[in-house]
C-alpha cells in the first residue's frame, strides 16, 4: 500500500506553526481576561448588593417595613443562600438568568426565622462581558493573521534562500564547477542557510579536486600506456602468421582502442573541447557516413535540414551509438533523421534500466550478460561529444516490438568557440535552405 505524503514548502510550515502558536495564546489570554473581568465584576456586584442591604436593614430596623425593594421573607429566595443564612450572618448569592444576565441576592436573618433579602439585575455587567468577549475575538483573529503574516515572511525569506541554494547545487551537479552556493543566495542575513552554503561549495571543491586529480591520473596513465601499446602493435606485426598472432594483434588492437577512448573521455570531461563548425546536410551526411560504417544498417531521411555543427564529432557520436547497437542488440538497425533529430534504434533486448535511470557510466556495460562486449566507454564519449556540440542525447526503450533507441537532438544555435550560445535576431537571419 503506498503511503500518502503531503508536501507542503517550508514557507507554508513556518506560517501554520506561527499561526497555531499565535491562535493558542490568543485563546489562553482571552479566557484569563474573560473570567478575569467576570469575576471582577461580580465582586463589584456583590459589595454594592450588601451596601444596599446595610441600606434598607437600617430602614426596616427604624419602621419594622421593608424598603428600597427589599422583601421579608421572600418565597423566591434561593436554597442556596438559605444555606449560608444558617450561620447567622449576611451573605450573597449570584445566579443567571436564561439569557447569561447575573441576579445578585443579599439577605441577613432575623430572629423568629425572618429573613431581609434585597434581589437586584445587573444587565449592564452582561453587555459588558458580551463587549469584551467581542473585542478578544476580534483581537485574537487579528493576532493569527498577523502571526501568519509574519510567517509567511520570514518563511519565504528562508524559503528563497533555500531555493537558490537548490538551484546552484543543481547548477554543480549538472557540471558547472564554476557556481558557489553562498554567492547564489547573497542577501545580508546570516543563518544556518549560510552555514549549509558553505559546506555545500566545500563538498563541491572538494569532488572537483578529487575529480580532477582522477582526470589527470586517467590522463597520465593513458598517455604512458600509449607508447608500450604503439611497441606492442608495432611487435605483434613482426611476429609470424599463425592462430597464436591473430589473438596477440587482436588484444592489442582492443588495448589500443582502450587507451584512446580513456584519452578521449579525460578531454572530454576537462571541458577544454570545442567544436568546429561547418554547415552540412545531415540527411545527407548521416546516410553516407552510416553506409560507409554499418552498410547493414538502414537510413531514412524524413526531412532533411541543414545544420551547422562539428562533422567530426557527429561521426564519433552515430558511430559509437551503431557500435553499440552492434555489440548489445539485435538487428535491423534503422538511422532515421528528421529535421534536426537523429534516431538510432536496434531490435534487440533494449538499454538497461540503471543506464535509463542513470544515463552512461564509464566501465560499465549494463549488465552481466555483457562481460567481455566492450569497456562502457562508447555511450559516454557519445554523451561527452554531444554536450560540446550543444546537442542533447536521450536513451529509451522502443514500447513496441523492443529493442534500445538513442535519440540525439541538435541545436538551433551551435556552441560559439567558447562553448556558450550566440544571441541571434531571427530577423537577420538568411533563408533556411531546404
């Protein structure tokens, strides 16, 4: 059963935490303000309900009748207070009445079980309390919105930062060495936004350093192995015809192979590479380029279009992708070219699932079943050589009938000398020839 996540920015988060925290307090106080008014009046109440008491018990004392609204004996009087009078002393009683209006009662005994009781409302007590209650809930509303106001802005501060800092990491993960974290998000506030930035662009120089110095080894090695490779070829053309010196020419061959394809990939990742460009048609090229490589191999141009692009580096690059289709699919192969898009499929088993998930690694063929079929380095010089074209280069597995598909995109623009992209105006543009 897949388990449900929500996701939600961190924006949002601070806001919601703020606002509950905010709508919490507003509610404590306004109940501590609420009962504490309530309680405050009544007090009120009860001390003016006995000064009126001490009032009319002088006056019934003096004329033996009651007055100013006092009662003997009242039927209405409440048990409650009753219960108090048992002690022979003054007291009050509060209770409301049906619409929350406080009825303050006051009565002393007298002897023979009489009882002077002065009963009075205080409706005014209940606007009040109904007043105040108003204005907390109307302070508390404002206190949330103003708390979720301030969280959404210190939130979308940080979410901003946090933002940048994603998009230049990715910007390095995408091979840009030269972009730093703590520069992209800038600003003049110092958090542990900026604590992430700097171990972000620590880890970066420190994957640079270690690739780099990886590159030259590769580099180094290769170009040591080259001479011994070169003697050795140069060996096995001296010794005589036989079985024996088919094999020693053949892996010395593969070893040659080995080595300039490793050079080619140290170049490649340096990102010193850059195209020479001529304008060619690629229907036309590619169709003659395939037949001289693979004759087997089938080319259709669906509708040709002139490119300008490095003629060399597109060989490599339909070369390496047909030699791969060779060693690990099935024919019929089909080139199929289509305005700037050029496809190679085969019929075979199709690309592995790490390769579609991952894209080429170096010495690595894809699984098992290839041991012995080539060193992984064919689809990674392909992906090298397409980025200094500016070209993008894709790999699918065909829905139907199977079989592996590379799809190579050419640009509109190609790379200037220095690998970037040229602003041009559609308007002085010449017509496109066809």
């Amino acid at each position: 059963m897949k388990r449900f996540v929500l996701r939600t920015g961190i924006r949002w988060k601070i806001s919601v935490a703020i606002a509950a925290v905010s709508a919490l307090i507003a509610v404590a106080l306004s109940l501590v303000v609420h009962n504490s008014a309530r309680v405050s009046m009544l007090d009120n109440a009860r001390d003016l309900q006995l000064d009126r008491l001490q009032f009319a018990q002088r006056l019934y004392e003096s004329s033996r009748d009651p007055k100013v609204g006092s009662k003997l004996n009242d039927p209405a009087l409440p048990a409650e207070l009753r219960a108090k009078l048992a002690h022979g002393r003054r007291a009050t009683y509060v209770q409301e009445d049906s619409k929350g209006v406080p009825e303050v009662w006051a009565a002393v005994p007298y002897p023979g079980n009489d009882i002077l009781s002065l009963h009075t409302r205080f409706p005014g007590n209940a606007a009040v309390v109904e007043d105040l209650d108003k204005a907390l809930v109307i302070g508390s509303v404002a206190v949330v919105f103003g708390g979720c106001a301030l969280g959404i802005l210190i939130g979308g501060s940080i979410s901003r930062r946090l933002r940048k800092a994603a998009s230049a990491a990715t910007d390095v993960a995408h091979g840009n060495s030269q972009v730093r974290v703590r520069e992209a998000i800038g600003g003049f506030v110092r958090d542990e936004t900026d604590e992430l930035a700097r171990a972000v662009d620590a880890l970066t120089d420190a994957l640079q350093e270690r690739v780099e110095a990886e590159r030259r080894v590769t580099a180094d090695i290769a170009h040591e192995l080259r001479t011994p490779v070169t003697g050795l070829l140069t060996a096995a053309e001296l010794l005589p015809p036989g079985r024996p010196t088919e094999l020693v020419r053949d892996r010395a061959q593969a070893l040659r192979t080995l080595v300039e394809d490793v050079l080619e990939v140290a170049r490649l990742d340096s990102a010193a590479e850059r195209a020479e460009l001529q304008e060619i048609a690629l229907g036309e090229f590619v169709s003659r380029r395939v037949s001289s490589l693979y004759p087997d191999a089938v080319v259709r141009v669906v509708h040709e279009s002139y490119v300008n692009t490095d003629p060399r580096r597109l060989e490599r690059i339909i070369g390496n992708l047909l030699g791969n289709a060779a060693k690990h699919g099935a024919p019929p192969f089909e080139v199929t070219v289509e305005g700037r898009v050029v496809r190679v499929r085969d019929h075979g088993k199709g690309f592995p699932a790490d390769l579609l998930r991952e894209g080429p690694s170096r010495f690595r063929t894809g699984s098992s079943d290839r041991a012995g079929h080539g060193h992984g380095l064919g689809l990674t010089i392909a992906s090298g050589q397409a980025k200094v074209l500016g070209a993008r280069l894709t790999f699918r597995n065909a829905q139907q009938d199977g079989g592996a598909i590379a799809v190579l995109w050419l640009p509109e623009h190609a790379p200037t000398a220095t690998g970037s992209f040229p602003i041009v105006n559609l308007a002085d543009l010449p017509p496109r020839r066809r």
